[in-house]
C-alpha cells in the first residue's frame, strides 16, 4: 500500500497564502517520500487542476491527483482538454479523479439538473475516453453529447479515478478506469463491498487489478482525545447524511461517518488502523491529516506530528 496525503480547503490560510499553501503543502510531502498528492474540488475554493498544474512546476516525483473532479461543471472535452494540459505541466504525473458530486451542490448551487447522473456519468466517460485516445478527431454521438470535434494537446493521457461507491459505479470504475478513490468507506465497506465488485469487473472487462484509493483522515493524539477528535473530524469533513450516496455507502460498513473511519490515536493505534486499510484491499492510502488544537499554532504543531509519523512508516507498506 502506497501512503500519499490529501489535502482540502485551509481556513487557517489568508486568500492570499492559499495558493502559495497548497504548492508548500505538496512540495513538503514530496520531500517527506509520499507518493502522492490529492487535491479536491472544493465549492468556491481553488481550482483543483489548476493548482496542481503550478505544483507540477515544483515537484519531480510525487504523483499529483485530483479528489475529485464533478464531471457535471464541465463539458467533457473541455475537461479533456484541463486534464491534459495539466498532465503535461505535471510532466505526466498527474491522476484525474472524477465524481458526480451530490444534488444539494449540483442543482442547489448550481442550478443544474441532477437527473440521471450514471447514466449521465456513462455518456460523459465516453466522450473524456475517446479524447484521451487521442490526439486526433474525436466523434461520440450519444444519449448527452455529440460531439464531432478534435483535439490535439498532449501524447501523454492520465490515469482515471472514479469516486465510485455504488455497485453501477463500482462496475464502471472497474471495466472502464483505472480504479476508484473513496472517502467514508472504513475497512468492512472496502474489503466487503468495495474491493470485490470493482476488482471483479476489471477482471471481467481484461482490464489490470483496479487501484483502490482511501481517503482517511488522520490524527495522532493522546489516547483520551480520541473520541473529541473523531467528532471534530466528523463536524469538519462529515456530514453524510447530506449525500444518499454515502448513507448507502456507509451501510456496507460499520462506519456512521466520516470520524469512525478515522485513523486517530497514539502512534501504534494510527499504525494498527493503517494496516487494517492495507489488508482490507486499500493499494493507495490518502491520509488526511487533520489538525487538533483550539489556535493556529496548536494546530499546526498537531499537523506536523501527524505528517512527520506517516513519513516514518512510508517505507513499511
């Protein structure tokens, strides 16, 4: 299992440091040995793919992903066309994770339908695919798009992730891309449900082993303040009951949100939890530090702790 970090939108940074945040936070990682770097698409934040295209510039090694892309905000070949030149600019390092985001962000902030969004996701996967065959003229007719147009950007195409947490979307990610990238899914949802239905469909569509990429939050602390931070992991990250996609998702598993799939605790009981991601089926683990402490220096003394124990284990999976 490869450790990587993931990173989200920072309100302990000025707007004007957040930017400039992100490209230190991803350098840093490279620099500790993480193996990849995972940025969201936040609602009203940073463009995901366009701070990682800067990042690009600064790194050498570190895979560098996205987590994820709505694919709803964007015409497919126009994501294309993002998603290679980043590529490029990542100098082919880059992982493009897509999602169909949630109703309450697509048509309550958007305005835009969300009507049968796999079947949407399917037509839009067609035409993103038959782009990234390319260069050359790319021609896809179907139920949402025709599109007869070319395009010409990079040689060089990226990997795909599909945030995929139902069966339709487990078998999609597993005939059709490279894998899936999760968040709130804990070890029984994983090994169980997850790992099983996207691994068999790759081997059904001859396609490689998927790659299964769990984003989990991370914490190291005193023992006694386990339950505090699994609840403010909760209040910060969580939220599932806004989504039905993770109500079901977390149904496969023991999980009830976001802080139980929480790696939190001493050094060996975050090591424990980590091993038990690995063996549930976990080949990419995203760890998402998250920062205890009531000010801007407790919190950042609470990230670096966690940052530098996940890079002391690195060599261990």
């Amino acid at each position: 299992m490869r450790i990587g970090l993931m990173v989200g939108s920072d309100r302990d940074r000025t707007r004007r440091d957040r930017l400039d945040g992100v490209i230190t936070d991803g350098t840093a990682a490279e620099a500790l040995g993480f193996s990849s770097f995972w940025f969201p698409q936040v609602p009203g934040y940073l463009d995901a793919m366009t701070a990682l295209a800067l990042l690009g510039a600064s790194t050498t090694t570190i895979e560098l992903g996205t987590a994820v892309v709505p694919i709803q905000t964007r015409h497919p070949m126009i994501l294309a066309q993002q998603a290679l030149t980043t590529n490029a600019a990542c100098g082919g390092r880059f992982t493009l994770g897509l999602g169909l985001s949630h109703d309450w962000i697509i048509n309550g902030q958007l305005g835009i339908p969300y009507q049968r969004p796999v079947r949407g996701f399917r037509d839009h996967l067609e035409v993103l695919t038959a782009a990234f065959d390319g260069p050359g003229q790319v021609d896809v007719d179907n139920d949402s798009f025709r599109v007869h147009s070319p395009v010409d950007v990079s040689d060089l195409s990226p990997p795909v992730l599909l945030a995929a947490l139902g069966p339709t979307m487990l078998r999609i990610a597993g005939e059709r891309t490279d894998g899936t990238i999760l968040w709130m899914a804990d070890e029984r949802a994983i090994a169980e449900h997850v790992a099983p239905r996207i691994t068999a469909a790759a081997h059904a569509a001859g396609r490689p082993a998927p790659r299964v990429v769990a984003g989990v939050p991370v914490a190291v602390c005193a023992p006694g303040d386990v339950d505090a931070a699994q609840r403010y992991a909760s209040e910060l990250l969580g939220h599932a009951h806004f989504s039905p996609n993770y109500v079901a998702l977390l149904e496969h598993g023991d999980a009830a949100d976001v802080g139980d799939t929480m790696a939190a605790g001493d050094e060996s009981c975050v090591l424990n939890r980590l091993r038990a991601y690995r063996d549930a089926g976990v080949t990419d683990l995203a760890a998402r530090i998250v920062p205890l402490g009531d000010d801007p220096a407790s919190r950042r003394r609470s990230r670096e702790r966690t940052a530098e124990f996940l890079a002391s284990v690195v060599s261990e999976f």
